[in-house]
C-alpha cells in the first residue's frame, strides 16, 4: 500500500545524491532510534547512513528513565558504563498520592538490578543521545545533517529516498526513524497522531537552584487527579529533572492555544506541598502536548521498515518509549547477523520479516498498557481510593507486573514473555472510605 507519500515521477531527481559512497543501509531520522539502530547494525560491518533533518544532531528535553531491559543492551553494546558515568542509579522508585502525599508503592532498585541482573538508570537524554552520536562515529557511520526526507520509493535493488530539496539516496535497505510524525509510515498506514488533551512541562535544573530538600536517591511520582508530577537526580546529582503533566481544560474545549502556564498553575493548585513547591522551577517557554498513535502490526514495506516513535509513538506514562526505539535497532541487528552468509550477503527479507514477527506485539502492549496506565494515575474521586487501596496492598519485592517488561528483549514471538493480569479496579472495596476528607469529589 501507497498512502500519501510523495512519490517520484519519471526525472524528477535532479540533483546528486547526498553522499558519493554507497552505504548497505540508509537510516532516516537521528534521534535516540535513529542513532542506536545505526550504531547497532554499523558494529555488523555494516555500511550505514543516517539522514536527519535538522541543521546539527542533538536532543531537546530533560530526563529519560532507563529501565533494566535497556541497561543490559547498553551492556551488550558496551555502552553501560558511560552512561552511568554521566546518569544516576537511584535506589527506589516511590509513587506516592499527589493530593495528600502518602506513599502509595515502592520499587526498591538496588533488589530489582539483582532481580533483572542490570540497573535502573536515569540520565540526561542530550547525554544518552551523545553515547550514541559517539559511538556511531567510531564505528564510521556516515553522519548527514540538513537532510529532511520527503518521499520513500522501493526499488528493484533496495529503496530510495527523496529529499525536500531535490536531492536523493539509496541502499539495499532504508529505515525509518523519524519520530511522531513520520512521513514514511504514511507508506504503511492512514492515521494521525492521537491527542490525549495532556500537556508536560519539564525542568533540569542545577541542584543548588532547587531551593528544598530532595531525596535523589529516589525517583519520585506524584499521581493525582488529571495530573502526576515526576522528579530524578541527573548527572550523579548536579541536576534535579522534574516534568509535570495534566490535562488541559483549553485542549477538552477544543481551543487551539492549548496547555498554556496559566493552566500549568491551575492543575497543581490543589496538589500536596512537595509538588507544589516544584512548579514554579518548570520551564515556561515550551511545553510539550501528548499525543500517541494507535499501535500498528505491519511495519515494513518491501525494503523500507519503520523503526522508534515512527512506528510506536507511546503515551510516555510507562517511560519506554526510547527503550521500545533502542530495543527495535538491537534485535534488528541481531537477525541481520544471523542471516548473514559467509561472503557477506544478508538475507534482508528473512531479517525484516523476522523483526516484524517479534517487535509490533511487543509494543502494542506497552502502547496500550502506557494509555490505561495514565487513566490510573490520574483518577479522581472513588476510583482515586480504589487505586490507592490497589497500590498500597502491592509488595515491594512483587515483580509480577514488571516480568513482561524488564526480561532479557525477546528475538522471537516465542521468547515474549506472557502479560501481567490487570486486577480490576471495582473488585476493591472501599466503602469504609467513601466520605471521609481523602475523597476530593
Ligand atoms: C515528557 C516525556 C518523557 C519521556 N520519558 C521517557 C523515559 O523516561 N524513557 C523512555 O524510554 N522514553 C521516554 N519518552 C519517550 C521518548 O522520548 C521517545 O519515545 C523517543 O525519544 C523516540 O525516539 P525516536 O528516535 O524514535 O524519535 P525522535 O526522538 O522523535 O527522533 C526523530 C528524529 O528524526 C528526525 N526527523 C523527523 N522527520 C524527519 C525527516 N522527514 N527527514 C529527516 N529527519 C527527520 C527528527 O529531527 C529527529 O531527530 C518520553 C517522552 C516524553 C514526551
């Protein structure tokens, strides 16, 4: 299928292509999917290209949480210990209720790097985006900046792109990484991305501008109604990340100037002291609006496959989003190598078939575990105390809602590990606290 994407007509290229040297693989977009799909597939031997829009590589934004199933491909990739150079491993993760601040779960982190055999990290995501940028230039992967792809063609040996400005590429193979709104995945499907009506504000700020206590040994969640609050150390403790989130009441009417600091203040003003303190340090120039797409099961097309936040773009509440991305790049190149002959010839079509066997489901179900997880955190009213109730009731050292999750990243649909069982909220009584002041509604 074709779906709305630039095609090229008969003579249209005009221009040379980007780059005189042929490259096996050509990968659009070079963000944290991009670059760690290029790292992974260059350390193959392989003869790689990454194409991205803007002017210089480089990330904008705060913080990124880590989890085990991603540390241990950073290990893999020999990249761990850089990253928890320049990152902090916490040593509890603690959710806790945003109206009155009681605690609700914990995650000890020290035991969970014991259980999964590889840490929980939280790091700067402009320094995991250089780890990689890094380690692509030492494995010689071709660098292109200033290169906005606009149209995707398969071809009878591979797969070209054009740029908006006239040029083109090609290779045996394109992937494409370019994030929410990607034109490639047009190629695949018609849809848009989903609004959700939720805004985030996000801070990093040097530790001595806080101006309150901080426990950077945790990572610390305020769930709330219509709202949650998040705070980490980065930078072995330099900095506080913070990001706060809510719904807009502007977004819900339909206005176009949604997600405004006026409604930043609004949604906190009734949250619990430690919170409140927070939002005055968030950054008020910029703010980013969440939207997700629905998940989608195909995600190649001939010899151009969709790779990171363009194939998956999640609601961020499960933090696996750029996990999902480096995920997608490390089991790709691990069946590329595995279909490679011994005079170099790749089996592309048994690689691609085999990474689309395995990576769609897996992120269908972070996709919309990551919708219904944002619908807990941010109830109101009786449910509030339900979820309360649920949380509080969960142990500590229960890792039965995290197997599916933090395990080693499965190669086959096989090796996919079953789901958790949801526990309905309404099995959980709560009419002893029906009344009292803990119910805001
Ligand atoms: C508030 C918030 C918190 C988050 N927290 C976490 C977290 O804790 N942990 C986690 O794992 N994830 C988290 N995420 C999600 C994560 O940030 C994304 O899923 C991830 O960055 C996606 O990476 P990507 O490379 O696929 O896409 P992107 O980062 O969007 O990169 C796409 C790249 O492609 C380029 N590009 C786009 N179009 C073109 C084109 N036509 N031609 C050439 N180049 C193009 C862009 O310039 C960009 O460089 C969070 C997201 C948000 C919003």
């Amino acid at each position: 299928m074709a779906v709305n994407v630039p095609a090229f007509e008969e003579n249209s290229v005009t221009t040379s292509a980007t780059s005189a040297n042929p490259v096996d693989v050509l990968i659009v977009g070079g963000g944290i999917g991009g670059l760690s799909a290029a790292f992974a597939l260059a350390r193959e031997g392989l003869r790689v290209r990454v194409l991205e829009q803007a002017p210089e590589f480089g990330e904008v934004g705060a913080g990124l949480q880590i989890a085990p199933n991603c540390t241990r491909i950073l290990h893999d990739y020999g990249l761990l210990e850089e990253a928890k150079s320049l990152g902090v491993l916490p040593k509890s993760m603690v959710m806790r209720d945003a109206v009155d601040g009681s605690e609700l779960t914990r995650l000890d982190l020290v035991d969970l790097e014991r259980a999964y055999g590889f840490p929980y990290m939280v790091i700067h995501r402009s320094d995991l985006h250089h780890i990689f940028l890094h380690a692509c230039r030492r494995v010689g992967v071709d660098l292109v900046t200033d290169a906005r792809v606009s149209g995707y063609e398969n071809t009878a040996s591979g797969a070209r792109v054009l740029l908006a400005d006239g040029r083109a590429d090609e290779a045996g193979i394109v992937i494409a990484a370019d994030g929410l709104h990607s034109v490639a995945r047009r190629l695949l499907v018609e849809d848009e991305p989903v609004n959700s009506s939720y805004v985030a504000y996000r801070a990093a700020v040097p530790i001595e501008q806080v101006g309150r206590d901080v426990d950077l040994s945790e990572v610390s969640v305020h769930v709330g109604p219509r709202c949650h609050f998040v705070h980490y150390g980065l930078r072995g403790g330099e900095m506080l990340n913070q990001v706060a989130v809510f719904e807009s009441p502007k977004a819900l009417a339909g206005e176009e100037d949604w997600g405004t600091p006026d409604e930043l203040d609004v949604a906190f003003a009734a949250t619990c002291p430690e919170v409140r303190a927070g939002i005055p340090l968030m950054w008020r120039d910029r703010w980013w609006r969440m939207f997700d797409r629905a998940p989608i099961m195909t995600w190649v097309e001939g010899n151009i496959a969709l790779l990171g936040d363009a194939a998956h773009p999640p609601l961020q509440y499960m933090a696996q989003g750029a996990i999902m991305a480096i995920e997608d790049g490390w089991v790709l190149a691990k069946h590329v190598a595995a279909r490679r002959a011994e005079d170099g010839a790749i089996d592309w079509q048994g690689a691609l078939a085999a990474y689309e066997a395995v990576r769609p489901e897996h992120c269908r179900r972070v996709l919309t575990t990551a919708r219904a997880w944002g619908e807990l955190w941010h109830l109101d009213g009786v449910a509030r105390l339900q979820r309360n109730t649920l949380l509080r009731a969960r142990d500590t050292y229960d890792y039965s809602f995290t197997e599916w999750i933090y395990g080693p990243t499965a190669l086959t649909p096989e090796e996919e590990p079953p789901m958790f069982s949801p526990i309905p909220l309404d099995s959980v009584d709560v009419s002893d606290l029906i009344g009292r002041a803990e119910v805001s509604h």
